[in-house]
C-alpha cells in the first residue's frame, strides 16, 4: 500500500475525483487544508479519510506554516503528496523535503500560463487550445517537470466560467491516471529531473520471463 496525503484550500473537486477513482494499491491516508472553511473537507470526512486543518494565518512566518504542515503530513507516512487545489507558495525548503513525491496540478498548458487567473489570461491571448498539466514540484511555481497534459479547444463565445469547466473535466481524469502511474510504480522523477513513466506490467503478475524452449 502506498499512502497519499492529499492538500488542498477549497472546493476539493481533483481531491474528490482521486478518492473517487479507488486506484489498487493506494491509501489515501489524510487530507489536509491550509482554510478551515474548505469545502472538500466534508467530502473526506464522509469517506472516512482524516481531514485536518493547517490554518496558515495562525503561523508567522512561511516557514513556520511549511513545517508544521510538513508535520502534520508526516505523521501520515506518505510515499505521494498531492497538492489539488492548495493555494499556497511554498517554501523551497518543504519542495525540496518531498523531492520526487510531490505532484501538481495547473488548468493551462504549462509552460504557458503559469500562477493565477490563468483562464483569463488565456482568453486574452486568444490561443486555440487550452488544457491542463499534472508535474513534480520544484522550487519555482508550476514549472516542475512534466507528467501528463490534457488539451481542451477553446470555443468562440467562451469566458472564464465555461473554459475552466471544460479543463476541469480534463483535471479529473489525468490526475487520478498520473497517481495510478505513481502508486505502480511506473512514475517516477531521475536524479537528472526528469519524467519517467514506464510501460504497463506484462500482466498481473507484473513482469514475467516467457520460458527456456527446450
Ligand atoms: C483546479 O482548477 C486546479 O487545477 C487548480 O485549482 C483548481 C482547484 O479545484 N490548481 P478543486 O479544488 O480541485 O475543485
């Protein structure tokens, strides 16, 4: 079993969809919010998951907060921390503590738009296309390495509303397939920071030698 502490600051929805996809092999241990008032706390509480706070405003410093987080996390054990919708910089200290097992997700199409009212500034652009991007997290904000993209076309008429609900269906299908890859063991970051995710097992199994004819 592979534990997962999943953080978030809202509405949960890519949390929810994680749960809801009940991959093999994964626990999803805790869930934790920086605001006492997010809403998928409720959602994780019903399916019996811990949901815990982190209220960041009771925390002077960045760094206080990131360690106290960290703390709570892990107290958890995870193999896998998941930000889904957690809207706090975090400090290249706590990055560098979770090297390797910490994913993201961002509705763009990383590199582009990267940060805040990124469906917006979309729209402004006038690109065609709009998606989104699961990636390891590294020091600097949504610019982690790359493990899976979802595009979604940008219609004539769309404001920020109607895009992001396109991309937020995207959301909730890439992250669950990019947590799945993770808890087999096919996702991982190399020392050189790059993706790897490898192909499927051979079989239930897993990896299996055919027999010596003869
Ligand atoms: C999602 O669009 C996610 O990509 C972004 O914030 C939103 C969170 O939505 N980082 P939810 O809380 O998962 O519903």
């Amino acid at each position: 079993m592979k534990n997962i502490v999943i953080l978030i600051s809202g509405r949960g929805s890519n949390m929810e969809a994680i749960v809801r996809a009940q991959i093999p092999g994964a626990k999803i241990a805790a869930v934790i919010s920086n605001r006492p008032d997010a809403a998928g706390l409720a959602f994780a509480a019903s399916h019996g998951i811990a949901a815990q706070v982190v209220d960041h405003k009771a925390y002077p410093s960045r760094e206080a907060f990131d360690a106290a987080l960290a703390e709570t996390i892990d107290a958890h054990q995870p193999d896998l921390v998941v930000l889904a919708g957690f809207m706090r910089v975090l400090t290249d200290g706590f990055v560098g503590r979770y090297n390797g097992r910490l994913l993201n997700i961002h509705p763009s199409l990383l590199p582009s738009f990267p940060g805040l009212h990124t469906h917006q500034r979309a729209l402004e652009a006038g690109v065609r296309v709009a998606g989104t991007t699961v990636h390891f997290v590294t020091p600097t904000l949504d610019c982690g390495p790359i493990v899976i993209q979802a595009v979604v076309p940008v219609l004539d008429g769309d404001d920020e509303a109607a895009l992001a609900a396109r991309v937020l269906v995207q959301e909730h299908r890439i992250y669950p397939q990019a947590v799945r890859w993770f808890v087999e063991d096919r996702l991982s970051l190399t020392a050189d920071g790059k993706v790897r995710v490898t192909d499927e097992p051979a079989g239930p199994a897993g990896w299996t030698v055919p027999p010596v004819e003869g």
